[in-house]
C-alpha cells in the first residue's frame, strides 16, 4: 500500500511540477519585463549597460536562456564582443554550464530522484540510461558535447532524466564546451578587433568542429549511441 502511495505522490509530483514550468514558460515569454534578445547586438547592449557587473548578468541570461527561446548563438557570440576572446572564453564557459545545469535539474526535478528515462521510457529509456550512466558515462557525454551535431538542451535534459551523476556530467560538460567557445570567442572578435584576423578565426572554427566530428564518426563511439 504504501509503494502504491509513494507512486502516486511522485505522478502527482510530476504533474503538477509540469504545469508550474508551463505556466513559468508563458509568462516568461509575454511578459513586456522580461529581456528577449533577438541579436548579438541586443545582447551587447543590454548586457554592457549593467557595467561591472556584465559578466554576472551575462552569465545569468545564458543560465535562463532555456526558458526564453532564443538560440544561443546569440549568447555564444556575444561574450567575444563584450568580454574580449579570453575572457569571453571563461565567460561563455560558466554561462553555458549555467544552460546545462537549470536543464539537468529541471528534468530531475520533475523526476522525483528516479531516471524518467527508466520510469516512462521503455527498452529504449533504459538502454539510453545505462548509456549515461555507467562508468563511461564521462566519456559518452564528452563526445555528446564536443560533436557539433547534437542539440544542446535536450542533450542536458535527456542527462537530467537519465541516473547520470551531476559532478561527472558537468566536467564533461564544460570539457566538451571548451573547443566551441574557443572558436566562437575569436570568430566574434575577428569581426571588431585585430587578434587573429577572420581567415585565422575561420581555421580554429573548422578545427574546433570538424576534428571532434570527423573523430566521433572514425570511431565505434557513432554506433553504441
């Protein structure tokens, strides 16, 4: 009896949780005092009116971007522009980290400590667990990170239903992020600024993508996934 009450208190927990994150998603997105960029620039701007404290507010943005359904190019880009290419390497690191981790515990909030994917997702949600969570769980979500072709937000909202533990999934996170926001730091200067010039930009831009993907697809790793 009391397995069959812990069962429903979760059912409930899930609902009601999903119709919360709804309603925050659409007053998130009518609200006239939220900020909703639609370009770099707005990002620019907004973001270097706040002085000082611009990278916290930048960092801030990017940890609620899920939630305002604008693309993250528009943040990726922008940290270049703002903060130069080092520091905006450091920034878009944290910020993304910011992204993945409201997305992580968002899903494994709604999933009551337990693997959504083992609770609703049949032989496949169990299969794709065991994927994340054994001990090349590291490794699996580094290439997840790295290779350019999969989506950033559900790949850290499938992590979140999954038994993957945050620690791991958030090194890799941050590992896999690093060739990406190398390039997109000096792709952005190379536009306003003289550090590397647009052709050397161009370059780390194809390595930093192309290697990962080439490697990913050379290796056994494209068809265990």
């Amino acid at each position: 009896m009391q397995q069959k009450i812990n069962i429903v208190l979760a059912h409930k927990k899930i609902v009601f949780g999903f119709i919360f994150f709804l309603a925050a998603l659409y007053f998130l997105n009518t609200s006239s005092w939220v900020f909703r960029p639609q370009s770099v620039d707005d990002v620019r701007r907004w973001v270097a009116g706040f002085g000082s404290f611009g990278p916290l507010v930048y960092i801030a943005l990017y940890g609620a971007r899920p939630f305002l359904f604008f693309p993250s190019l528009l943040l990726n880009l922008s940290a270049g522009i703002l903060f130069g290419p080092w520091w905006g390497i450091v920034y878009l690191l944290l910020g993304g980290l910011a992204n993945a981790s409201v997305c992580f515990w968002s899903a494994r909030l709604f999933g009551a400590k337990q693997s959504l994917l083992k609770r609703f997702g049949g032989n496949w949600g169990k299969r794709l667990d065991k994927y994340l969570s054994d001990d090349r769980g590291f490794t699996r979500m580094l290439w997840l990170r790295t290779v350019p072709i999969f989506p950033y937000d559900p790949v850290s909202v499938v992590a979140g239903s999954s038994s993957m533990k945050y620690v791991p999934y958030a090194a890799a996170t941050v590992a896999g992020m690093f060739p990406g926001a190398i390039a997109y730091n000096f792709l952005a200067d190379s536009f306003v600024g003289k550090t590397i010039g647009i052709p050397g930009a161009v370059l780390i831009t194809v390595i930093a993508f192309g290697i990962p993907l080439l490697w990913w697809y050379l290796s056994d790793e494209h068809r265990r996934l």
